[in-house]
C-alpha cells in the first residue's frame, strides 16, 4: 500500500478543526469548506475528478453527523433549539438527502462543482438580505407544509452537494419560517442530524463496489478522511456552539455570508 503523504494528514487535521468551529458557530455543516479542500486532495492523491468529488461529498455528510451532534448538545443548553420544527425538517429531509445522493451518483465531477457553487452562492445573498435579528416581531410559522417542503428542499441539495443543508436552511428559517438567527443556527444544527444519514447511506450504497475507491471506503465514504475530519471537528463544534452565544448575530451573519461567496465563486472556477 501506497504511504499515506504527511502533508495529507495535515491539511485534512486542520480542515476538520475549522469546519467543526464553523459548524457549531454558524450552525451549517461545515460541507462548502471540507468538500472543496477534499476533492482538491484526493486529486493530487491520483483520485479521478469524478470519483474524488463524489467521495468529497459523501464523506463530508458523514463527517457532519457527529459535529451536529455535538453542536446541538450545545445549543440545546442555550434553548436554541425549535425542536418541533427540526424533527418534522429533518424527516422529509433525511428521505430527500438519499434521492439527492443517487442523483449524484450519476453526474460529472464537472457539473456537481458547479451546482455545488452555485447553491451556496444563492443561499448566502438570501442570508445577506434578512436581518440576524428580525426588525419586528414575527410569530414562528407552524405549517406543516412550509416544513415539509422546507425538508425537502433542504434534504435534496444536502444529499446532491454533500454539504449539511445548512447553507440551505438557513435562509429558508430566516426568511419562510421566521426564526431568529440563533434560533435558526440551532434549529438547522438539529436538522443535520437527520439530512447528513440520509445522505452517508446514499453515497454508501451508490458508490458500493466502485472501481478506483481509495484504501479505506465505504462506498463513497471514505473512512480515513472521516478520522481526520471528525476528530478534531466534534471538539471545536462545541466551541463554536460557545462562542455563538456571545457573538453578535449580525457579525455571524456576514462571516456566514463571505465564506459561502468565496468557496462557491472557487468551485463554479471563477476565482
């Protein structure tokens, strides 16, 4: 077996510390910084462009199950959480997550790039555009059907992208829902829980038995880059989580806001 490069091991470290601080501060899944860093290393590993973004992607959910968790545990201590609202999403998003994941399955490392870019890119001028903290009071909305198709929504370009929905859900929550930002951060935190399983079995099953997977995959899950994601990311989530609640909600916002704009202009190849 081929040595495994140091510098691999480094940057995949130091990827998994920043999403997870990212992910418990912002309540996304952390998917738009560590699929882009993944599908450029697995490239100069001597990946192909179409297997290494699908591995990107799908280990990227699994990535983001435990930093949910670990970021919900926190916000939960905060009442952050609209439990209600999170468990109905999180239902229609988890069956949609694995649709989005099959679909996947059959598109170009070309074309998923894009939409990976252009998805985000959306999803922070819609953020841009409502205030972190609401400028009148605005009741909840309680509609099933908003949640559902919210879930749907959600769920279907978590499993397509490989990202947690969060770049998704939040602006839905924002601007559909009514939710206030950290309410919002911790809501969707919870919502990932359900969209990033859906989504990891997806990748799994699809990519079983695949040709050319590296050492240690499960499917298109592959379980080292998961190590090195995830351990250093559940316990820089919980900070995150920490550091939210004392932080502006509007500072939250537009550091949300430029980190999606620069990680979908690079993988659209703009910059």
């Amino acid at each position: 077996m081929t040595p495994i490069d140091p510098l691999y091991l480094i940057i995949l470290l130091f990827t998994g510390a920043f999403t997870g601080l990212i992910s418990g501060l912002l309540g996304v899944g952390g998917g738009f910084i560590m699929s882009p860093v993944q599908f450029w290393v697995l490239q100069v590993e001597g990946i192909s462009p179409d297997l290494a973004i699908r591995i990107a992607f799908g280990t990227s959910l699994f990535v983001i199950l435990p930093n949910a968790i670990s970021g919900v545990l926190k916000h939960q201590r905060n009442l952050a959480v609209l439990w209600k609202p999170a468990v109905l999403i999180g239902i229609f998003g988890l069956a949609a997550s694995f649709g989005g994941a099959a679909v996947a399955a059959v598109l170009p490392a070309e074309v998923l790039s894009k939409i990976f870019g252009v998805t985000i890119i959306i999803g922070a001028l819609k953020t841009y555009r409502t205030p972190a903290v609401p400028t009148e009071e605005r009741e909840v909305s309680s509609s099933v059907l908003l949640y559902a198709g919210a879930g749907i929504l959600i769920g279907f370009f978590s499993g397509l992208v490989g990202i947690g929905g969060g770049v998704i859900g939040l602006p839905i929550m924002l601007v559909l829902l009514h939710f206030g930002m950290r309410e919002a951060i911790g809501t969707s935190a919870a919502v990932m829980i359900f969209t990033s399983v859906g989504g990891t079995i997806g990748y799994i099953i699809n990519g079983w038995g695949q040709p050319g997977l590296p050492p240690y995959s499960l499917g298109y899950v592959n379980l080292l880059n998961w190590v090195l994601l995830a351990g250093p990311g559940i316990l820089a989530a919980r900070k995150g989580a920490q550091i939210a609640h004392v932080v502006n909600p509007e500072y939250l916002k537009h550091l949300f806001v430029v980190l999606m704009i620069y990680i979908g202009l690079k993988m659209i190849g703009v910059v």
